[in-house]
C-alpha cells in the first residue's frame, strides 16, 4: 500500500503533480520510445554502480511508477523502499505490486518529497534517484536531506539527461524543439506538453547547475570520490559518489 507522508509540502507538489498526474497511466512506454528506447538502457548503467546485497536496503528517491524499484528487487533480492511526490505516479507502481502477488513483498512504496523524506537518518545502504534535482527548488539541501539517510559509506547513484556537446548540439536541439513535442503528441495532449516542456527544462537546469558544480553540490553535501559519466552522445548523466564517513 503506498502511505502518505504529511512532508508533502502542497507547494513543493505543484509542479510534478501537474507534470506527472496526467501522464502516469502507462507511462512507461512513451518515457521509453520519447527516449529512443535509451531509457532502460540507461537504468541499466545506473544500477551497475550499486554492490548490493540481498540484506541492502535500498531508496528509490522520485521512482515515478517504480521502474527501477522493481530492477532493484528483482537484480539484488534487496530491501526496496520507492518514494514519489505524485500519487498517481505511485498508484501505477501499486498496481504493479498487486499484479506480482506475493513477488514484491519487499518493496514499501512511500508518498513524500526528496526535500523532506520522513525516513530515519542512516537508514539506506545506497540511494538512487532518476530525474528527480530538475524539479526540487533547492538542490543542495536535497542533496543533504539524500545524504542524511545514506549510511557511511553508502553508495547514491544519479540519472538525468543531459546536453550533448559539440556536434551532437544541433541535433539535440532539433530533438528537443521539434521532434519530442511532436512526437509526444503522437502518445496524447499531455505527453505533447511534457514534449514541449524537456528541453527548456534540461537546459534551464544546466544554466544553472553546470555539470563542474552539481558534481562540487555532491561533495559538499557530504559525498566523496564523485564521479559521472554520460550516456548516448552526452544524451544522459549518470553521477554517483560515497557518502564520507
Ligand atoms: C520523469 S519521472 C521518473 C520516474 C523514475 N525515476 C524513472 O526513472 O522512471 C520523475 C519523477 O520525479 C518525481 N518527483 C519530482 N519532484 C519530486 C520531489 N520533490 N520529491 C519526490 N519526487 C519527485 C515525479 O513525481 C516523477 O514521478
């Protein structure tokens, strides 16, 4: 059953709420073609920087309709626990527990913000969240507030898209102003929306977090030996660190 946080600030809810609520019944497929069939590829890279045991426990921070809550069940046999914003989002990670049976007794799925999780500090061996920093108002204190519940010595993997650079620019921008609106509108009115909306927010967010200083944010949040590494043409970033102890 999901549970409900009361951290869910209103405020903080807004804009993923009116994002995602429309779009979270069957969103895994468009997520997947809107991407060029890249999206569970890179999940995949995500997840190869986590050393996971069957006695982890793990957080998916801003796991939508838990794609990667359910790899992470099914790879590493680990403690999963999958925390979103937005209910609907969250009612479509249900519905897959449901239709698994008994087969995801061990993944808790839990309605609350990354800005204020309602989880005890020290509580995860690893944390990971995919698409999450473009939408919180401050990233660093998400970053710290992600970094309290990690225990010593835990590993906190990242994934978002990213600009590519050099050649790649033009055709990334042709992808992002033309292609994705129209090829959203081809899923319906809403996906065509978040179409428009993606690349103006990946480049608004880059702006102002330029890949140097979100890697500078990790480490003053707490994390060391902070690394990345992009994915198709520069398409995706994958950032993970440890958390100093
Ligand atoms: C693009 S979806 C990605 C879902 C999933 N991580 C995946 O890779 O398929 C982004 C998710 O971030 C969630 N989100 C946005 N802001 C959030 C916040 N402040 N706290 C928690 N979740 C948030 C949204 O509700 C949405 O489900």
């Amino acid at each position: 059953m999901v549970a409900l946080s009361t951290s869910t600030h209103a405020e903080a809810a807004e804009v993923p709420r009116r994002i995602f609520s429309p779009i979270a019944s069957g969103y895994d497929r468009p997520a997947l073609v809107l991407s060029l069939f890249q999206y569970r590829r890179w999940h995949r890279f995500l997840l190869s920087r986590l050393a996971l045991t069957p006695d982890s426990h793990v957080l998916d921070m801003a796991t939508g309709t838990g794609a990667l809550a359910f790899d992470l069940l099914d790879r590493n046999g680990a403690q999963v626990t999958g925390a979103d914003i937005t209910r609907p989002m969250l009612l479509e990670a249900q519905r897959r527990v449901d239709g698994r049976g008994g087969g995801a007794k061990h993944l808790q799925l839990l309605q609350c913000s990354a800005e204020a999780p309602p989880l005890a500090a020290e509580s995860f061996d690893a944390i990971t969240f995919a698409y999450l920093l473009r939408y919180v108002s401050d990233v660093p204190a998400t970053l710290r507030s992600l970094a309290e519940l990690l225990r010593p010595g835990g590993v906190m993997v990242s994934l978002d898209f990213a600009i590519p650079r050099g050649a790649w620019y033009p055709l990334w921008r042709l992808y992002t102003d033309a292609v994705l609106p129209a090829g959203g509108r081809v899923f319906s009115r809403h996906w065509r929306e978040v179409g428009a909306f993606l690349g103006t927010s990946i480049r608004g967010f880059y702006q102002r977090w330029p890949e140097g200083q979100l890697l500078e944010a990790w480490r003053e949040a707490g994390f060391r030996d902070v690394r990345s590494g992009r994915l198709s043409l520069g398409g995706a970033i994958v950032i993970w660190g440890h958390k100093a102890g």
